[in-house]
C-alpha cells in the first residue's frame, strides 16, 4: 500500500511539473512614453518623455514590467 502512494505521489508531481512547465509565461507588454518630438523632427527640450503642448510627436517604445524592450516588440 505504501509503494501504492508513493508511486501516485512522484507521478502527481511528475505531472503537475510538467504541466507547469508548458504553460508560456506571461508578462504584459505595454507601450512607454520614451521622447518627444517636435515638428522639425528634433527632441522637444524639457518635456521628455511625454509631450505636453501641441505640435508634437510622441514616440513610444514597447517594454515588459522590468522596463526592457523585448526583442521583435518594436
């Protein structure tokens, strides 16, 4: 009986290893604000990184939660 369990407890955990190590990880990936620009294509001085006033152009990056882009996300 005690083989019985043992061998069900190390297959449980076999399994829901496994399972865990399938599944993908997930992380939210959201655009940041990284620069502004104005209308002359240069930086706006003093406004980095989100535009306020008009004749800008916000340029954004996309990062995960630790603040890096990944790759093939831009």
């Amino acid at each position: 009986m005690k083989r019985i369990l043992t061998v069900m407890a190390i297959s449980l955990v076999v399994a829901a290893m496994m399972v865990a190590m399938a599944m993908p990880a997930f992380a939210k990936i959201a655009p940041v604000d990284t620069s502004c620009t104005n209308n002359g294509g240069n930086l706006a001085g003093g406004q980095q990184p989100s535009c306020k006033g008009s004749g800008q152009t916000q340029q954004t990056e996309n990062q995960n939660p630790s603040g890096k882009a990944p790759p093939g996300q831009n």
